[in-house]
C-alpha cells in the first residue's frame, strides 16, 4: 500500500489507520502469522496499532499480546500465565529513558557508586533477556535509551559520570555488546531514531503527563516503521536487489546528449560531489551483500561509458545485470529478475523521472519504487526506508554479487552446449553435504528466512529454534553447499526431517533458486536416503503446502518418485516414498561424502 511506503504522511496514518487495516484485512494478500509480545515500560497502544499497520504491509499478519502498562519486568519476570499460554514468536521490550531508575546521581557520588549504578542497570536488563529467552526461545528486540530533553550540567553532562547523557551512553554501549554476543537479540536504536526526529520534538512532555506516552503521538508511525524494519529483516521480508537509473540518478546530465566529459560526478562542483555520494552510498550497499543492476533509457555504449567516467565510483562490474536500451523499464525489470531467479518484488526501482516510477510502481506489483527530490533526498529516502536492513551478516552476504555474476557466467557457457547434460558436467560441480555445524548455523537460518520460490513447507525458524533442531537426535539434518569451475556458490540448501518410528517426515525442505536446474536437490536427496538407511528408516514422507510464490515446487516430490497420498483443495498436498529400491539419482554433482557425518 503506497500511503505505507517511506516517506509516509504520519499525521494522515494516525487518523486513517483503521480505513487503512481494513483495506490492507482486505487486499486477499497471504501472510505470514507471528504472535508479537509487547512488554512496555510505557503506554503502547498507538504503536501497536502503526506497527499492525507496517507488518500488514511487508507480508506479515501480527497477533499482539500487551503487558498492563509499565509491567514489562513484572510479566517478562515472574509468573504471567496470559503470556505463557500466547507462546510469541517475537518479545519487544519497549522501554525508554523513562525507566531509567538508577541515575542521575548526585554530584557528590563517588565514580565507583556511578559505576555500581551503572551495573545495576544494566543487571536489570540482562536477567530479563536471560529469563525471557530461557523461557521462550524467540527472537528479543530492546529499545536502547534515547538521549534526555534536558542536561543538568550542560555540555558536561556528555562526559562527566554524573550525567545523565553520560549514564544513557555508557547503558547503551553496553546493550550493543549484549547484542553482539547473542543470537536472536537485536537493538532497536531510539537513541538514533529519536535525534534523527529532533529532541525537542520527541519529549512532548504534555503527551507523556497525559497519556504515559514516552514520546509524541506524530513520532510514533516513524518509531512502529522502524520497528518493522527490524521485523521485517528478522522473517526475510527484506529487499535484495537495488536497479538504478542512470542519467540524472548516478549522475548528472544526459550523457547521450552531454558526453562523458559532460556529466556531473565527482569532487569537482557540488552536484558533482551529490551523486557521488549516491554512487558511494550503493557501493556500500553492494558490500553488505545487496545486488547492484542498471535500468535505463540508454544505448549501451553511453552505459558503459558513463561507468568508466574517472570520477564515477560505480564501475560496470559492480553490477550482475545491465539493461540500457529504450525497452519499458518495468518490462526490463521483470526480465532481469527472471534472470537472476529473483521475484520483481525483490527490487528496489531508483529513478529520478517521477513518470518512470509511476509506470514502474503500477506494473509491477510489490515492487518498492521510493520518491526523492535531489540526490541528497535520494540517500535519506533510501536510508531511512530500510528496505536492506541489516540483522544478521555473513561471508556469503559480502559475496552475493560475485555469486551472481558467477551466474551469468554459467549462463553464457550454457549456450555453447547442445545437450545439458554435457553442459552441467562441465562445469565441475562439487557438494559438501553434511549435518548442521554451529559455523554453517547462521546462513542456514538465514536461508529458511529469506528462501520462498524453491520451499516445500515455507516453514520460518529463529536461531534458537535452529539451534533446538540441530541438537536435537530425532531430527536428520542436511546443508549442501555446491562449488563449480566459476566459484563457490555458499550453502544453497536444507532439508530439515523429523525421525517417527521407521519413517522421516520432511519439515523442511528449500534451495536458493540461484542454482535452480543444476540438480542439486537431486544430490541432497540421495544423501538423504543414505543417512536414512544408516539409521533404519524405511520410508519419507513429503509435504507441499501452497503459498503465493512456491509453486515451482508442487510436483517435487513427485518427479523424486514420491507417490502422492493426500491432494487438498487449498493447494496442499502430501507424498511417500518407501526407500526400499531407490537408486540414486544424481549423475552430475560430485558430493563429498567423507565430510558428512550426521550427529
């Protein structure tokens, strides 16, 4: 829903939030349920009501549980059986300056006492997150502290251990090394949040003396939407790739009309210097594992030109896919994604022509098309919106765009065969197949969030949830990562079964679709059914169960020799297969059997 979409009017969603639920109830649109618990310091009503609103958006169908107001210690603590029996998927803690309870202290205090203090405080905190995720085993999002309306001793307050600003600086640095070092915890930055708002617009006192409202009703939208990023992030809702316009978006001027010499980038004037720092600001998106492509109204060769400007950043092997040529833009954006394997509503459109990200926006539906004045409006639409939010990070990430163009390549040697078969022998593929490891854990839940075309069950887990299944013996656990004569391709697939009787009952069974056709399911397969023989399992049983963006995959089982049992209205549908004379069936992947070993 566009009026959802950053930047958003935060007075409009205020006053027409229920209209906009109903719509969004309405729009027939498949979601993903997660209970939330929301355990506040403060009053939460609003910003349960604009984060239901951001979620609906992005895919998700939330179910809330509220604590009593200021009873976050209380229910997360001590007994709450209405929270024991919502059983959340997610725990937010929203606590603010507010409930800081052990500063400031008087000036007379000795830097000791400031520092037990301090320690208290934060105590505070970390026996609530312990108890939490011992009790609940789900992701946890903590608010840190935003900075006060007033300082005491003013400038000194930054750095004397008597200040409060002091104190809020030393409590959040010690939340952010919490973060670090524990999975499924992540930080809600309010302290960011609330500058980037203004301070003095953010302690609306009246609204606190009110209502127990820890910041103004009109931060609230910007407060849930940041709070969604996270969220959003957490259950693959994120963005992958980033398709730039050229002219007048990564730099100025019309370089078929102007030339090479003739566009502005660089240091040289301050529109120069402008793209350039969106050509920086991309770049960095790149190395956080975002997918860099090119679409615009240009001949090729002014493309390539552009990009090897001496100023330009951007150069053209930063990119996995180019598309100039004077075809419609949303017609080359479904094009390239087909290419990439990648769904259109992956992308995120960056056009300077308003007229473009109309037609675009209209044609293309889930796509993410931000509105920008300037090129500097183009940085903070692109920051602020979050659409690549960043909650976990891993070597595969930074290496996503050469994966990519890995790809391109494989497709380009593909046509010089005649026969795929010969062409996937050619290119040298070889498997590590093996049972979950605690280095490999990270990318495999990331993989279960983030994987939707090629998933059998769509089923989501957190990194705790992974962590019970890996440890857990009535489970047979499977992560294949593939390597060819182009390059390392990451862990590309999981099959998660769960051990009854004689017979294993798939739950999760998914593949990144950029190593669709190459039969690696093929060789998980087999690999599955010989860990099956070891433990005396005689037969699989399969599950499908439909979703908007899966149906590549309905007849999967069946073309293994699976025999369906059950077909459903709604799509679903249910398989066997008895293992008893199966033979294998992968004939081009080399697996590296010596290096599986199922705990």
């Amino acid at each position: 829903m566009k009026e959802l979409e950053y930047p958003f009017d935060s007075s409009f969603l205020l006053q027409k939030r229920r209209k906009l639920k109903k719509a969004l109830l309405a729009d027939g649109s498949a979601r993903m349920e997660k209970r939330i618990a929301v355990l506040g310091g403060s009053t939460t009503n609003d910003i349960v009501s604009m984060l239901e609103l951001f979620l609906l958006n992005c895919g998700i169908q939330p179910v809330f549980y509220q604590s009593e107001y200021a009873q976050y210690w209380q229910d997360a603590m001590f007994d709450a059986p209405e929270l024991a029996a919502f059983q959340p998927d997610l725990i937010f803690i929203h606590t603010t300056s507010r409930n800081i309870t052990e500063a400031p202290l008087p000036l007379s205090a000795s830097e000791q006492e400031v520092q037990d203090a301090l320690e208290r405080q934060y105590t505070h905190f970390t026996q609530m997150w312990e108890h939490l995720a011992a009790t609940y085993h789900c992701p946890i999002l903590q608010n840190n502290f935003e900075l006060p309306a007033t300082r005491l001793m003013g400038n000194r307050d930054g750095w004397d251990c008597h200040g409060m600003v002091w104190f809020i600086s030393e409590l959040n640095r010690k939340f952010g090394q919490y973060a670090a070092a524990h999975n499924d915890f992540y930080i809600h930055d309010i302290h960011y949040l609330a500058a980037s708002y203004g301070l003095d617009a953010w302690h609306d006192n009246s609204y606190w003396y009110l209502y127990k409202y820890a910041m103004t009703l009109d931060a609230i939208p910007e407060f849930a939407y940041s709070l969604t990023r996270i969220i959003r992030s957490i259950y693959g809702k994120n963005k992958k790739v980033l398709a730039l316009d050229l002219d007048n978006t990564l730099w100025g001027g019309v370089i078929g009309d102007d030339g090479q010499e003739g566009i502005s980038v660089g240091q040289e004037t301050a529109e120069a210097e402008a793209y350039t720092e969106v050509q920086e600001y991309c770049k960095a998106q790149k190395q956080l594992g975002v997918l860099l492509t090119i679409c615009s109204k240009n001949e090729p060769e002014n493309a390539r030109l552009g990009l090897s400007h001496p100023d330009s950043v951007l150069h053209e092997d930063d990119f996995v896919a180019i598309k100039a040529n004077w075809e419609p833009k949303d017609r080359n954006l479904v094009q390239t994604a087909a290419e990439l394997s990648l769904l259109p509503e992956s992308f995120v459109f960056v056009d300077d022509n308003p007229a473009e990200r109309e037609i675009v926006s209209a044609q293309i539906a889930g796509i993410a098309v931000p509105e920008f004045q300037d090129p500097a409006d183009c940085i903070r639409v692109l920051d602020h919106a979050g659409y690549f939010e960043t909650t976990t990070f891993s070597a595969a990430d930074a290496n996503r765009s050469e994966m990519y163009r890995a790809n391109a390549q494989r497709a380009q040697m593909q046509q010089t065969y005649a026969n795929y078969t010969d062409y996937l022998l050619g290119l040298d593929m070889h498997a590590d197949i093996r049972d979950f490891d605690a280095v490999a854990l990270p990318r495999i839940v990331q993989l279960t969030n983030k994987s939707n075309q090629f998933n059998l069950t769509t089923r989501r887990y957190t990194q705790s949830e992974m962590e019970q299944v890996a440890a857990d013996h009535k489970h047979i656990r499977l992560y294949g990562r593939l390597r060819d004569k182009f390059g390392d391709n990451g862990i590309v697939s999981v099959v998660i079964g769960e051990i009854s009787g004689d017979t294993l009952h798939i739950e999760l069974w998914l593949m990144s679709c950029r190593v669709l056709k190459r039969d690696m399911e093929l060789a998980m397969l087999d690999t599955l059914v010989a860990e099956c023989r070891k433990q005396g399992i005689t037969a699989i049983c399969g599950y499908y169960y439909k979703t908007a963006k899966n149906a590549m995959v309905k007849d999967l089982f069946g073309t293994f020799g699976f025999t369906k049992t059950e077909q459903f209205e709604n799509g679903d549908s249910t398989w066997r297969m008895e293992i008893a004379g199966y033979e294998n069936q992968n004939h081009v992947i080399q697996v590296n059997e010596k290096e599986h070993q199922q705990a």
